[in-house]
C-alpha cells in the first residue's frame, strides 16, 4: 500500500474480530480446573449461555470447533441405519451429509441449489413422504452461500412431529434472531469463532427433551463426543476444559448480554442491509435468494478474476474477506457482517472493494458503494 500503513481488518465471516477486552480475559492465569472457583466461573458461563441460544436447556460447552458440534449431534442422534433428512444447499449442508454418511444413517436428501432456502413446505413434503424419519438436519446460516433460511417456520412444521430437528447455527447464533425454545428447534450447534467474537476453538451445542431421547438410544460409537458424559458432569466438564477459552466466553457473553440479544440482532440486520444497498449500488448481483444478517455472498462479475478480489483486498489494503468455497470458488466473494463489527467496519470494507474493482477494470463510480452504505447508517445515526 506504499506510503500508507496496512491495517488489519477481518471482514470474513469466521474467525471474526476478537475485542480487546475478551483478548485479556484470555490472557489471565489459567487455574485448575477441579477448583470450586473454577466451576463457579464455568457454570456461571453455561447459564448465561442460555440467553444467547434463548434456551432453559443445558448448553454444552467443550474444546472443538463447529464442525465437532455438528459431530456431536450426529454421533448423539443417529445410529447406523436410521433415516435421516438432511438440507443440502451449500457446503455446510453437504458437510451434514457427509457426517451423516459417516455414521452410517440412511440419507434422504433435500438437495437445492446453492443459493436457495429450503422452506417449510419443503421440509413438510419430505416428512410427509419419509414419516419414519428420525433427525433433520438444517443450516440456519449457510455460510457458503450467504442465506438464512425460515427457521421459525420450519419448526412450526417438525414441533408436533415425532422428529428431530436440528440447526447448524455456527455462523447464525448472535446474528439471526434465535429462539430455541419458543420456536421448538430442538439442538443447536454453534462454534466460537463468529457472533460470538471469540478465537476458534469451542464447540457448544443445546438440546431439549425430544432430543435426549435419541441420545439416550443411539447406538453409534462415541467417547469424547459423547453428552451423557457431559450432562453427567454439568456445570464441570468430564475432561480437561479450555479454561481460557471459557474466561473469553464468559466476557463475550456478557458483553452480548449488557448489548441485548435483540440490539445484537438487529445490528447485524442493518450493517447486512449496508452491505447489500453497497452492492447493489455498485450494480453487483447477490447469489443468494435469501440473504441474512451474517454474510453478503456477492457474484464476481463477467470478465473479472473472482480470486483476485479477496486477494487484493488483504494484501493491498489489510481488509481480508472470504472468496468462495466448493464449486462457488472464483465465482463469488463474501463480505461477512458478524460478530465485533460496526458500521465503520462496513465501510472501510465496501471502500476496500471499490478500490480493488477499479484496478481490476470493473466499471462503476468509486464512492457509489460507500455512499448506499452511509445513506443506510445517516438513517440510524442522524435520522435521516
Ligand atoms: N457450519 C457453518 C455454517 C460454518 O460457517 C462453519 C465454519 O465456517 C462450520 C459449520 C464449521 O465450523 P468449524 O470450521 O469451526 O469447524
């Protein structure tokens, strides 16, 4: 960047920023953890945890990272041969599946298109034709592609149901509205390396009643997966916990807490909306058919080098974003709006991506982006 010093700005959706004042927290002595303070500070963290998944349920905590909490619900869940159904429309799902045909369930597969939501009619249909079906498995948030699907309307379809169902909310929890019990979404899994502003390195992972009756019957193997171990040893943790990790936790969850799920929820809403009034401004194309408050997945346009853009943007101008993932690489970039993230973040992103289409010979009117993005927070900021 020549003369300019390179500041470094995640804008990727996972690992997201991490606040000075978790940072410290991890940075305190690491006690024992068979201590009573330690088990205070541990149950202290479980139960505010609760408010985040807006759960009375236990939420399970342990050293792992998302895909370990999508691990554990299906070792928890399933056993070999059961049928299951699993939504495919990105790489998170295909990542569903690909578990699930690891522990050997029989899959019935909702295959869409990248990009696509599956909606409640369709979650209805297959049970209709699949009454046997035990779990269903679904992405809250596909990271991949940019979309949130209707959550609340798909358990209004499975809370009568003699079925399971089960969200991948690792990029969702702290940035979609989330109402575990209210709506009837039986297991959420989340890692901490997205809303909840934390490094990678936790999985956490709630489940109700309906839930802990495949938990108790599942015949598939599992050791340190296993929750019987977990909810036997609640609020401790039957192996060694991340100790530092759960210090960071507890101040993250406090923070959200002091913020107010509702307010964290709706601050990703708007810096989504900036985002997206940027993108459009700029005469990109969204890939996703319904976008939500955690990432905006943007077309490369024609004639452009997609990989170059997030290219780019971390090595010439410090602002790392994701490029796309699977089949989508080289055809899309991302912009995450998750986690520790404000408006100027937002900006300095979309001003970021300017430049770098500029130089790429994409052609547009540099400031258009930024100004879509600012005529979005004038409203917040000064009314107007
Ligand atoms: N599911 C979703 C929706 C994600 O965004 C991610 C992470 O990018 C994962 C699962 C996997 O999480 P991890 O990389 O922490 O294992």
């Amino acid at each position: 960047m020549g003369k300019f010093l390179k500041k470094h700005y995640i804008m990727a959706p996972g690992p997201t920023p991490v606040p000075n004042d978790i940072l410290t927290e991890g940075a305190k002595e690491t006690i024992h953890h068979r201590t009573p303070q330690f088990v205070s500070i541990m149950e202290e963290t479980l139960e505010s945890a609760k408010y985040v998944f807006q759960t009375k349920n236990n939420v399970y905590a342990f050293a792992s990272t998302g895909t370990g909490a999508m691990e554990t619900a299906v070792a928890n869940l399933v056993s070999p041969g059961d049928k299951v159904i699993v939504v495919v429309a990105g790489k998170f799902g295909e990542r569903w599946k690909e578990l699930c045909q690891a522990y050997g369930a029989d899959i019935v597969e909702i295959a869409l298109e990248w990009g696509d939501a599956v909606t409640p009619e369709q979650i209805e249909e297959a049970l209709n034709k699949n009454p046997d079906a035990k779990v269903i498995f679904t992405t809250y948030s596909e990271t991949s592609t940019g979309t949130v699907i209707d959550l609340e309307g798909i358990a209004r379809v499975t809370k009568e149901k003699d079925v399971v169902l089960v969200t991948d909310a690792v990029s969702a929890l702290g940035a979609e509205p989330l109402k575990m019990d209210e709506w009837g979404v039986d297991v959420v899994v989340t890692g901490s390396q997205k809303g909840l502003m934390l490094p990678p390195g936790l999985a956490l992972i709630s489940l109700n009643d309906k839930a802990w009756e495949l938990v108790e019957k599942s015949r598939s193997p599992r050791y340190y997966f296993d929750l019987r171990a977990y909810r036997k040893s609640y609020p401790d943790n039957p192996y060694t916990p991340a100790v530092n990790m759960i210090y960071m936790l507890r101040k993250a969850l406090q923070m959200i807490k002091e913020e107010g799920i509702e307010n964290v929820w709706e601050r990703h809403r708007i810096l989504g909306d900036a985002t997206r009034a940027a993108i459009k401004a700029l005469g990109l194309e969204l890939l996703s058919k319904r976008p939500g408050n955690v990432v905006t997945a943007v077309k490369v346009p024609e004639g452009i080098d997609g990989k170059q853009i997030p290219k780019i943007m971390r090595d010439k101008y410090g602002v790392s974003i994701a490029g796309g993932q699977g089949k989508l690489k080289g055809k899309i970039f991302r912009i995450a709006h998750l986690g520790y993230m404000s408006p100027f973040d937002t900006i300095t992103a979309i001003s970021a991506l300017e430049f770098t289409l500029k130089e790429l010979g994409y052609e547009f009117e540099l400031g258009a982006g930024v100004k879509a993005a600012e005529a979005v927070f004038a409203k917040e900021f000064i009314g107007e």
